[in-house]
C-alpha cells in the first residue's frame, strides 16, 4: 500500500449523512459548494428480512435532497460489499446513469462468497457490475473537489476509505471515538489488518474530518458520524485501550469472538457481490435469497 497524500487535497466538501435506523448505516451526500457536484457514498436498499420485501425509501430520500439542493450526481461511491444492508448502487446508477465505484479487490470477495453460496458463476468475478474499480492511491474528482483513494483492509479484504478535499469517508474501520473500531472477523477479515489500515487514517491531517459508516448510538445517544483525525487519536475508546499493534488484534479478536453476525450478512452480501444488484428472476418470475446453513460460526448468538 502507498502512503496517503500528506498535502491537503483541494476542496471542502459539504457533507449530508442519512442515518438509517434499521442497520445503523449512514449515507452521505458529498457536494462542491463551487460547481453543485456531488457523490453518494454508500446508499441503502431497503429491506425487510420477515417479509422478503424490498424498498427504494432511503435511496428515493437521497435523489429528493440532490434534486432540492439543486445537485448534479457524478459518483456513485460503495466502500466494501457490505454485510449489514443492501447496496442501492445498482438502483440509483439505473435512476440516473451516474457511474459507480468500488475498490478493485472486490475481485476477491466475489469470488470467496460466491463460493460460500454454492453459486459459482452466478456473476462474473471480475468487478464489472461497477463503472470503475479503483486501486490504492488512485485519485478523481468530484466536481473541483479532489480524492484520492486509501486501500483499508480489515474489515475485509476489500474494504476502500475516500479521501475527498479535507474530509475522509472510513466506513468500517473507525467509529465514532466512544464506539470504538469495526470488527475483523467476517471471512476475508484481519484485525492486524485492520491496525495498519487505522494507521493509515490516523496518519492524515490532525484536522481531517472523518465521517464513519455505521455509529450504534453507545449509552442511547443521538446518531452521530463526525469527528477529526485528531480526536481520533486522543480519545478513540479502542485506540487508547490498546495502543499497540499487539495490544489491539487481542483487544479486537476477543471483542468479535463475542459478537453475533449481523442479521442480513447472509441476505446482503449475495447482492452486494452483484453491485448492489438482486439475484436474476427464476422460471417463476420470482427472485430468491440463498442461505447457506452452517456455513459460518454462530457460536456467539
């Protein structure tokens, strides 16, 4: 992996979360106050796992706030193929012909979870159901906003952070300073990966914004999904505690050998490896989810 830039990249984007309740996601609306452009990053499909019913509610809401703020969408942005929630990647790229991106390792979990499902070649594993794959310390743009990507790993083998002006979008790595760092233990995950990725973060401007993926409102407080690098430093609960490289992979594994799996892992990443996309109609017209029994460890249910 490359070093991140240390000079400050132009730009100070303005930046529109969307906290979604039922997974704890935030989405984000990145714009350039100069030219009106914007980004998603990581929007949600909804969906309810009783029922199999699928809604377009939380990506709708996103499409309504660029249009009132008068906003022109150049990026579709997906950090990792997430295991909590659908991707609505695919939904809006159909809705308004914006490209989509994602990491280039995602090669690599298409081909691990299609092999989890017993569905190999159900899709190709090659990253085409994105517009663009992109590799460590590649940069773009966003209107005059400029960002450069940051290769993550961790929380899995694929997982990207966005760099974008003075801002960076880390997903699942960092939480907010009193909930701590993302867990390591889904299949491709490292959490000594997942050390060095923080490092990398934590190597950014003391002032960098940091706008997490998911906050899981520790004691009942209200959502919340901005800090700096500098607080993240100082005060991350997880980070202060183990403050080593050592100390951490203990602290972090034995947190995750205490967790549950996510309640949609098995649902979401089936999708999310088709770019946010939902399995082909079968003979009947009808679309169905796969689930694997067994296939990973519940022993922490």
């Amino acid at each position: 992996m490359s070093s991140p830039t240390q000079a400050r990249l132009a730009g100070t984007p303005v930046v529109t979360g969307f906290f979604d309740k039922r997974t704890f996601s935030v989405q984000y609306v990145v714009a350039d106050p100069e030219t009106r452009a914007c980004a998603v990053i990581d929007p949600v499909l909804d969906f309810d796992p009783k029922s199999g019913a699928t809604a377009t509610t939380s990506a709708d809401e996103i499409l309504a706030f660029i249009e009132r703020e008068g906003l022109r969408l150049e990026w579709i942005l997906d950090t990792h193929p997430h295991a909590d929630h659908f991707s609505a990647a695919g939904y809006l790229h159909d809705r308004t012909g914006a490209p989509t991106a994602i990491g280039e390792k995602v090669r690599g979990v298409q081909t691990l979870w299609q092999g989890l499902y017993h569905i190999e070649g159900c899709c190709p594993t090659d990253g085409s159901q994105w517009s663009r794959l992109f590799a460590d310390g590649e940069r773009f743009s966003i209107g005059g906003l400029e960002a450069e990507i940051l290769f993550t790993p961790g929380h899995t083998l694929a997982s990207i952070a966005y760099r974008i002006g003075d801002a960076v979008f880390v997903h699942d790595t960092l939480f907010m300073p009193d909930g701590g760092t993302a867990r390591a233990d889904f299949p491709g995950g490292s959490a000594a990966a997942l050390w060095d990725s923080i490092q990398r973060i934590l190597a950014l401007p003391g002032d960098t914004r940091v706008f997490t993926g998911h906050d899981y409102q520790p004691g009942g407080r209200e959502p919340a999904w901005e800090s700096t690098v500098d607080e993240q430093r100082r005060t991350n609960i997880h980070l202060v505690k183990a403050p080593t490289r050592e100390a951490f992979v203990g602290l972090r594994e034995a947190r995750d050998a205490e967790l549950a799996m996510p309640n949609l892992i098995l649902h979401s990443l089936q999708v999310n490896i088709r770019g946010g996309r939902l399995p082909e109609p079968e003979s009947n017209g009808r679309r169905y989810l796969k689930i694997p029994l067994d296939a990973l460890d519940g022993a922490a249910w």
